[in-house]
C-alpha cells in the first residue's frame, strides 16, 4: 500500500489579511492571478516554508506599492499559514 490517500500531508498557504483582521486564503485563478477565498481547501498550496514565505514577502511589497499610489484602497497583509491534512482510516482493523 503506498498510501496516496490515506495520509498526513503539510503545506503551506498565504492567508490575506485585511484592515479589519478578516483573513481570506489565496487560490489562483486560471490566469494565474491571485484572489481571496473563504474556501480553504482551494487555496495555493506551497510545499516548502521558504518559498511561501518568500511569496509572502513580495505581495505584501507589492501591496505597499499599491496602496500608496492608489491603486489600492486599503493596506492588506499576507500571511503564512501551515495547513495539516490528515487522513485516516475510521475502522482499526
């Protein structure tokens, strides 16, 4: 059994954070642009920290940038968040 399915699997995520603290995931869209979603389970996943991090830190450049030329209205953080997928059996045998 190689256990594709039934496993424990981490990755990474970017969670966006807004002025009010309300927090979206962040999937990417068939052109490869970021949004924000509630949907977690639909969120780009990084496999290694380093490089969500390094992703991280750029799109929050980029948001200084935005918001202070006014492109954008309000100054939004993105974040790392770890996620844990776990999944098991319900039966012991």
């Amino acid at each position: 059994m190689a256990n594709e399915v039934v496993n424990k699997k981490e990755n990474y995520i970017l969670v966006q954070v807004d002025s009010e603290g309300v927090e979206n995931a962040l999937s990417i869209d068939y052109r490869g642009q970021f949004f924000p979603s509630t949907n977690t389970s639909a969120a780009y996943k990084i496999d290694e920290q380093e490089k969500a991090e390094k992703l991280a830190q750029r799109l929050n450049s980029l948001n200084e940038l935005n918001y202070e030329f006014g492109i954008a209205k309000e100054l939004l953080t993105i974040k790392v968040a770890k996620q844990v997928v776990d999944i098991s059996y319900t039966d012991t045998e």
